[in-house]
C-alpha cells in the first residue's frame, strides 16, 4: 500500500511569497486603463433628408452623414433614453487655408490707441454739444418782463 499523502513543508521564502493571496493592491500603482481606440468611420453618404432620417443611428449617438447630391451635411442625433431622433441640416462651403492658419486681415481692425483717440474726439463734440444747448435756453428763456 502507497504512503499516505503529505505535504511538503521545506518551502523557500520566495516559493512561500509567490504561494500566498495577495490581500492588498501594492501601493504605489495606479491602475491602468484600457487604451482607448479611435476607430475612424470615414465619411457616411445619404441621398438627402429622406436618407438622413431613414439612417440608423444608435441611441445616445451622434453621426455627421454627407448629402450625395447637394453641399449639405446632417447631424443626426438619437436621445439616450426616449430615443427622439434629431436631424439638423448645414450647408458647407470650402474655406481658404489661409484662413485657417490664422492670418487675420488687420485693416479690418483699430489699435487701442486710435480707438482712445477716437473716443477723447467723441467726448470733447460732447461736451460742445452741451455747452450749445446750454446757451441756446439761456438765449430764449422767457424773460420776466414778457407778456404771458
């Protein structure tokens, strides 16, 4: 008849480490999260408002889908909870690069210190103004003398 079964019990330190459960995280981790991954659809064509509103969409998403035949683009959207569709239309028209590297047309604008200018020229034609009408009801007041 075999030996009876009997657990070995000259264990190393490391063996007896790597054996016991692990009760705490290690404290100086941080948990990684998953990355996430941009998964690009491209671009989604329809054939006008009609295909808008017959594309599927799931709730609480947002597409942009491209007219096929007119510059137009939909937005639609889907209500997370009562699942309302949403159709907006936009027209599109090409922009120029420049445009968009941020050069702006600066005759277009006035500096600080013209318009400081322009508003000191503003004050004192107020002021003038002013004095004119003061004068002008000090030259036709009713004098006390005149017939009523």
């Amino acid at each position: 008849m075999p030996a009876p079964y009997q657990p070995l019990t000259n264990y190393s330190r490391a063996t007896q480490q790597l054996l016991q459960p692990q009760t705490q995280a290690p404290v100086n981790t941080v948990p990684q999260q998953a990355p996430q991954q941009y998964q690009p659809i491209g671009m989604i064509w329809v054939k006008g408002l009609n295909g808008a509103n017959d594309y599927p969409v799931a709730r609480g998403a947002t597409l942009a889908l491209f007219d096929q035949d007119d510059e137009r683009f939909y937005i639609k959207s889907v209500d997370m909870y009562t699942n309302q569709q949403t159709v907006r239309a936009f027209s599109y028209e090409e922009m120029q690069v420049e445009q968009l590297n941020g050069t702006v047309d600066m005759s277009k604008y006035v500096t600080v210190d013209k318009f400081n200018e322009v508003l000191e020229e503003l004050e004192e034609l107020k002021a003038q103004q002013k004095n004119r009408n003061t004068q002008y009801k000090n030259n036709y007041k009713k004098k006390d003398t005149d017939e009523q």
